[in-house]
C-alpha cells in the first residue's frame, strides 16, 4: 500500500509569541539603523551579529519562541540562560542601552533617583573631558607633533611675524608656523630673557589647560630678520663698526616651541581695561573672577609636583585666545574685552624640599613673602594682590608695607562680585599665616563667587548638608538641560567657561560647598 500523506505541520499564530529583546522591527523600505544612533537601543554587537547572518525566509519580526500556557503577553520572556547578566556601570549607561540592562539597574538598592543622578555626573565627566580636548587639542596629536618637532630649528619655521606678538617678564614670543599633518600650525618661539630659563622644570610638567605646553627645544642664533627686543621698529643690527656686507653671527640662544600663542599679559590686559570695569562693571569682574580661578587651578597642579610658579605677577601670566566658534556663531561677537581668553602659568621653578619654617614674628614672615619673589607659603600672598591689582586698586608693596596694623585698601563695591572679592582678598592677605586660605579653599570660594550657591539660598531654610546636596542635585541636572537646549538650538558652543562649570559641578560634594560658604559668608 502507499504511505499515508504525511501530516501538516503545526504553524503558530503570531499573537501566541513575542519578538525577543533587541529584534528589529524595521519594514522593507525603513533606512537600516545605525549602531550607537540615540533612536535606536539595539547593542552594536547584536546589529553586526544580525547583519552578517544569512538571509532567513521568516521576516525579522516573525516568531522565534512559542509561550507556554502559563506565561502571559505582558511577562517577559525567562532568560535562556540561568546567569544572571552583571549589571553595566553607570559610566556606561546611555539612551541606547538596552531595557534588560536598565531594569537590573532599576531593581539596584539606589533607586531610579540614585541612577539618574549616577548617570548625571558621568554625563558631565564626559562632557568635560570633551571640552577640554577642544580646548588643549587631543593629547595624541600633541604627542605625534613633539615628536615631529624633534630636532627642528628655524630653518624649518616660518617666521609669521618679525615682531613680538608678546613680551613677559621673563621672554619674547614670536609667530611662527610649522607644517603638520598637510596643515599650517601656528606656534609661539619663546625667547627666554637671560638669566629667566626654567626650561628643566617645564619639561617634567604634566599637561594641564593653565601650564605653558612645551612642544620642543632648540639652540640656534636668532634670524636677522626678526625685530629685536627693545629696539621697537629697528631690525638686528650688528655691533658698532660691523661691516653690513659681511656681518658677524650672532650669539646661539635658547628657544622654546609652544604650543599656545600669547597675545598679551594679564598686565596688559588690566592696564587696557580701565573703560570696560567703569561701564559692565559687572561683565568685567566676573572675567577677573574666571581669571584667578584658573590661576588657583593651575598652582595646584603645580603644587602636587612640587613646582612654583617662579614670578607670580602680572607681567609673567600669558593670555591666549580661545579657539574660534564655529561658522554659525561667528556673527554672534562679545562685545570688545569681554570674551574669555586662557590663563597660562609659564616660568616656574623646583620647590626644595626643606621649607622655610615660619617666622616667629608673623609681621616678619607677611613682609618677607610679599617682597620676596615667591616662595611657596608666598603664593596666597601674591593672588591676594593680584586681586587688587585686576579690580584696579592701588596696593603697591611699599602701600602694603605702610599699612602695618591698618586696615587693606578699600575695595568699591560695583558688582555682586566685588563684596566676594574683597572678602577673598582680606582672607589671603591675612598676616597669621595659619588664617590665611589655601589656594585650593581660594579656587571653592571663586566657584562659589561664580556658581553659587549664593546668600539668598540660606535666607528662607538653615543651612545644612541636606539642604546643599539638594542643591546641588538640582543644579546638575539644570546644567545639562542647558547644554541639551544650546546643542539643538545652535546657539552656543561650549567653551572656557562652560569648561570651567564643568568642572566645579562634576567634583563639588555638600560637604565642601558647606566649608567654603561658611567662610565666604
């Protein structure tokens, strides 16, 4: 007899499975996803694993496990293997992390709040690393261009400019332009003046956006063509009597390749600036305020490898300008003065490592370290006085020195600025040296100055860490809602000062923000 006809296979209705986490639900005529695009929270790996797979007959939304009477449409799918996947950091939590991942962290003893907030500040660690790279450039690229510059000397710069774009105390800067990667890079050519060099020290010193970057270093004379210091508008000339036919070398001297180019000092920049802190006294104060901060930041990056700045006075931090903002906001311009150029610490000198003890006469001690070019106690002397000499405030050493047991000069009050500021530089200035702030308690109370929190938050609750971690959470969350509009508006790119925001709002606790607001007010 023939077989019997073989029986038909049992096929499932749709509604009786459910597609698997992570499967596609794109149509035949959707544009493929792209694996790390925010509209879309399928894992990279998962989508190379699809794409490589062989074509299947069964479309990508078709059944692939049958439920069991006892599970329901609204349960989820049991695991198909026993372990339980660990739960991702929340360094690594983004919009496209998959919902099997996100509920572990929901089911975790902090909560949504505890991963919200998690997720806030790796958000801003982020965003900071990112600023930071637009502003100092990728630290590879730094890398590949010391090593390109290795052995370079002015043969293979092109001088930009005969003149000085800059004179400090301690060095000329010249323009010069160097070929790096089919592209045309602007450098600084530092000139150290005699007997100025801290070239030792400034090799060693780790990357930080207020420390001068060392690129290279060479000894060469100086091209005839550049205009020599102190002879404005006259080029190199010889010695008396030298034959212009047949001049005499020139004397081989040091150079150093930088990769910022300064425009000018914090010295120029207050001597000019006289008009704008009598008209936006408030825009002007609040730029001297971002200017001490990344002072103070800069000298405790210094701090921790046991170097000082070796002249902390106007006339030896540089001032450079920021990068350009993109072609959309070229047309939005600050008005004149007011954009925010970079601090840069650049002469230096190796601290010993036995200190001076403190003198027994704290008159004696105050003295020494404001006449003295500075030793390390001496520091929060002399940003005490810088305050007074960017607000414009005559306190010269010798009107220092006559002050004695007398009050410090008095500062006017035209900003919401000017009161933190005078309170600041009493608190620096103050002769017992064991009052006296630390640079790190000066950099928390000019963020402080500049973020708040400000007085009015204490006038209606008592202060308490509750009250400032609240705060602060809020804050956090304000700072990158901010960024979130800016971004799809086009409005602003970050720059400096967001950077600087960054900063404070990622490292800040309550209990830090409670320390220096009981100081500050």
């Amino acid at each position: 007899d023939p077989p019997p006809p073989p029986l038909p296979k049992k096929q499932l209705q749709r509604a009786e499975s459910l597609p698997e986490p992570g499967s596609s639900h794109r149509c035949h005529g959707d544009p493929e996803p792209r694996a790390g695009s925010i509209l879309y929270s399928i894992p990279p790996a998962q989508l190379r694993h699809e794409e490589g797979a062989p074509p299947r007959d069964r479309p990508s939304w078709g059944p692939k496990k049958p439920l069991t009477k006892s599970q329901s449409l609204g349960e989820p799918l049991a695991l198909s293997s026993p372990q339980k996947a660990p739960s991702p950091s929340l360094k690594e939590v983004t919009f496209g992390t998959a919902d099997g991942e996100l509920g572990q962290l929901l089911e975790s003893p902090a909560g949504v709040c505890g991963v919200i907030l998690g997720c806030q500040e790796a958000a801003l660690a982020r965003l900071s690393a990112r600023m930071q790279e637009e502003l100092v450039g990728p630290e590879e690229r730094q890398q590949l261009l010391e090593a390109e510059l290795a052995g370079k000397r002015w043969a293979a710069l092109g001088v930009l400019d005969p003149r000085p774009c800059c004179q400090s105390g301690d060095a000329w800067y010249f323009r010069v332009g160097f070929t790096f990667e089919q592209s045309q890079l602007q450098l600084a050519a530092k000139v150290p003046k005699p007997c100025c060099s801290s070239l030792g020290v400034q090799s060693s010193l780790g990357g930080h956006c207020s420390i001068q970057r060392l690129l290279g270093r060479f000894t060469d004379r100086l091209p005839r063509e550049l205009v020599l210091p102190g002879i404005p508008g006259k080029r190199s000339q010889g010695p008396p009597g030298e034959d212009p036919a047949h001049p005499a070398p020139r004397p081989a001297l040091q150079v150093l390749l930088c990769a910022e180019v300064p425009q000018q000092t914090l010295a120029d920049f207050v001597k000019g600036s006289h008009a704008l802190h009598r008209t936006s006294p408030g825009h002007y104060e609040r730029l001297g305020c971002l200017l001490l901060l990344q002072l103070c930041m800069g000298l405790e990056h210094l701090r921790g490898q046991n170097v000082a700045q070796g002249d902390l006075c106007p006339e030896n931090l540089l001032l450079v300008q920021c990068p350009c903002p993109p072609q959309s906001q070229q047309g939005q311009k600050e008005p004149q003065g007011l954009s925010l150029p970079r601090l840069l610490i650049s002469s230096f000198f190796k601290v010993q490592e036995k200190q001076r003890p403190c003198s027994s006469s704290q008159e004696q001690d105050w003295t020494r370290g404001l006449a003295a070019p500075s030793p390390p106690a001496a520091a929060e002397l002399n940003v005490g006085r810088l305050i007074y000499q960017i607000l414009h405030v005559d306190i010269s050493l010798e009107n220092i020195l006559g002050f004695r047991s007398k009050k410090l000069p008095e500062i006017p009050s035209l900003s919401i600025y000017s009161a933190g500021l005078k309170r600041l530089a009493t608190l620096l200035l103050h002769r017992d040296p064991h009052q006296r702030v630390s640079i790190e308690q000066a950099r928390g109370i000019l963020q402080v100055l500049l973020w708040g929190p400000r007085q009015e938050l204490f006038a209606r609750s008592r202060k308490s860490l509750a009250l400032l971690r609240s705060w602060l959470e809020v804050k956090r969350a304000l700072l990158l809602l901010r960024f979130a509009e800016n971004s799809a508006g086009a409005r602003v790119s970050p720059g400096l000062e967001e950077w600087l925001c960054c900063q404070y709002f990622q490292g800040v606790t309550e209990h830090t923000l409670h320390q220096v607001t009981q100081v500050l007010y």
